[in-house]
C-alpha cells in the first residue's frame, strides 16, 4: 500500500486542515482519556513547527445537523492546548454562516461541504484513521480538492497495520474474541485466507463449540449461526489454518463479580452454567502456539474481562504476548475498543508494537474492506 506521507513537503505559510478524531470519551463535562489527544500532537507540532498555520477539525458524538452544546468540541480544544503547551483558539463554527446553513440539510460526504472546508485550507492532512472507513466530506471529500497526505499518527498505524497482515512475517496468528459472530463474519471470512493460526474466544467461542455439537449450557451463543461456524471451519481447513478453540472453561451459574466458579472440559459443560473465560488448560496452549509466531493481531477479549474473575485468561495472554513482543520474538498490532480496554486492564496497553484507538476502522481494515480515507491518500 503506497500512501502520500509529510515526508519532504513545504508547509511553510501555508493552511493546513487536519481531520483528527476528538471523539473521546467525556463524563461530567470532563475528558476521562487523553490518549487520542495526545497521539495526535505530533503531527500539529511538526506542521506549526514547520511554519504552518494549522485548523484542526473534528466530529462529536452524533449531532446529526444540529447544535448540541454537550457536542461542543470546546472542551477538547483546551485539552489539546495543555498537551500542546500552547493556547489553541476554538472556532464557534466549521464553516461560514451561510454554509452552516447548507450544511444543516446535508448528508455526511456532500461535496458542497466538502468544498466549503477546502476554502479554509491550502493543504489537507488526514490524520484520523478511526474515522477513515467513512467517505465523509471531512475524510475523502476534501481530500480531492486539495493536496492531501497522511498524518504521522494515520502514517504510525497503517505502517503497522501493513505489518500485521499486509506483508507480515510468518507465521502469523489471530485472536478474535467479543460477544457474537454475527458482528464478525467478514472478519473471520478475511484472516482464514491470511493468518496460520486463529485463536477464537469470547462469548463467540461457544457459538463454534455448540456448532461441533457441544453443550454449552447457558452459554450466550447464536443458534442460528451454527452452519456458518462449520462453514468458517471448514474454510480455514482448505486454507491450512489452524483454528484454535478453548479446551476448557470458566463457568458460573450466575454472571456477577466473583460468583462461585468451576473450571470444566468443554465437553462438560453444565446445563445450568454458563461459559464466562476460557480455562487455564486453553491459556497454558495459547501461550505455548503464540511463542511459535512471529506476527500477531488482536481483536476481542477471551472472556468477561470486565467483571473478576473473567478477566484471568486474557490478562495471563496479554502478559505473554507484552513479552514476547519485549523479548523481540514478536510483533503484536492489537485494535478495538474492548481490546484496547483489556490491554489497559492487564497492564500492558504500552508494551506492544502497536494498539490502535481506532475501532470501526481497525475491525473493516482486518475484514479486508477498502477505507475511503485512505484510499483517498493512496499514490
């Protein structure tokens, strides 16, 4: 994939638009994660550092049209000056009056909107990834009218995503967790034909266990799926990918914090249980298949990691895969927002090669999707 990058480009005396992703979570009026924020200064700072004059724009929440104090980007316009260390001026408007106007009975991605942004700017640099799988008039409209490059944090994560799937070293292997395989049939359609190894886990799991005919209690599984998982199975079979699936099983009775818990073979499963983390005997495999790996991608947790005890299985492999990554035997590219939650959880959000903030983009990169903000770059 060849992209335009910032790299040799005059941006001396010049507006430059940079689309980035704001969109971070706020409670009470307060900003609670920085971490989108601070990834983006970079970027800002080698353009102003450079002697550009640099509008920074954004959306928020889902206005849809209108104007919701509550979507202000206010806020994150003074939590960017102190990262920046300097003052950074909110605008009240993205656009003209006359525009705003116009806009307020448009669609996302209306050219028009696209060529009033265009006027406030001699260059556009896109760096929100998280939002490039949309052919919004903020991420590929304008990117037509105006030269147009990659950021350096939208450069970091497609250079590792390219990595992790695009040209990876072998083997390469996947873990895919969450709640269903409904939200994730194009992602497993895509790895099987890519990876060497898929690790299946979470509540999706038990959709594959119950589809090969074990019982699965109380499990959340999706009945209706079942000859979907045998289809998937039987892809990877043809492409030589191993899949691997949980060997045993955490499992309760009733899902809260620290119920009584019993740990069974997944073909033991009891009718009145459910399967909330994948066993030790699973984890202690996973560890073993990973240090054989070279590149690995992350997408969903093993378990429930929200509520203790369920968090055991996925802190114990994101312990392995942090070292592994350390040691240099690996190279990890986790995305998601639960994934990225885990990481966080288990400590060790700063020890892989690369962990995207991104979460609708991440997951239609891996599903093999083309993203029109960055084909928009491509060139």
């Amino acid at each position: 994939m060849a992209f335009r990058t910032l790299d040799g480009v005059a941006v001396a005396g010049k507006r430059v638009l940079l689309r980035a992703d704001l969109n971070v979570p706020v409670r009470d009026g307060k900003i609670t994660d920085l971490t989108r924020i601070e990834r983006l200064s970079p970027t800002i700072r080698e353009l102003s550092a450079g002697g550009a004059r640099v509008i920074v724009c954004s959306h928020f929440d889902r206005p849809k049209g209108k104007r919701v104090p509550e979507m202000s980007l206010a806020p994150m316009a003074v939590a960017l000056g102190e990262v920046l260390h300097r003052k950074v001026r909110f605008a009240e408007d993205c656009v003209g009056l006359p525009a705003q106007q116009a806009v307020e009975r448009m669609a996302d991605g209306d050219p028009a909107f696209a060529a009033e942004l265009a006027k406030l700017a001699d260059i556009f640099v896109n760096d929100a990834f998280s939002a490039a799988h949309r052919a919004h008039a903020s991420t590929e409209g304008v990117a037509k009218l105006l030269p147009s490059y990659a950021g350096r944090l939208m450069q970091a994560e497609l250079e590792a995503l390219e990595a992790a799937l695009g040209h990876p070293v072998r083997p390469v292997a996947a873990i895919v967790g969450g709640a269903k395989v409904s939200t994730k049939l194009d992602l497993l359609g895509n790895l099987v034909g890519k990876v060497d190894v898929l690790v299946i886990g979470g509540a999706m799991a038990n959709t594959f266990l119950a589809a090969q005919g074990y019982g699965v209690g109380k499990s959340l599984q999706e009945a209706d799926l079942h000859a979907t998982a045998r289809d998937i199975l039987a892809r990877a079979t043809v492409a030589k990918c191993e899949v691997i699936l949980p060997v045993d099983a955490v499992v309760a009775t009733e899902f809260r914090p620290n119920p009584p818990t019993e740990i069974v073979q997944v073909d033991a499963v009891p009718d009145d249980a459910m399967i909330l983390d994948v066993g030790p005997a699973s984890v202690e495999k996973l560890q073993e298949r990973l240090a054989t790996v070279k590149t690995l991608v992350w997408n969903g947790p093993l378990g429930a990691f929200e509520t203790p005890p369920f968090d055991a299985a996925t802190v114990a492999v994101a312990l392995v895969v942090a070292a592994q990554t350390k040691a240099g035997h690996l190279r990890s590219v986790a995305g998601g927002g639960d994934t990225v939650s885990a990481l966080r959880h288990a400590g060790v959000l700063e020890q892989l090669s690369y962990v995207s903030s991104a979460g609708g983009a991440f997951l239609e990169w891996m599903e093999g999707k083309t993203l029109p903000g960055v084909a928009a770059l491509e060139g």
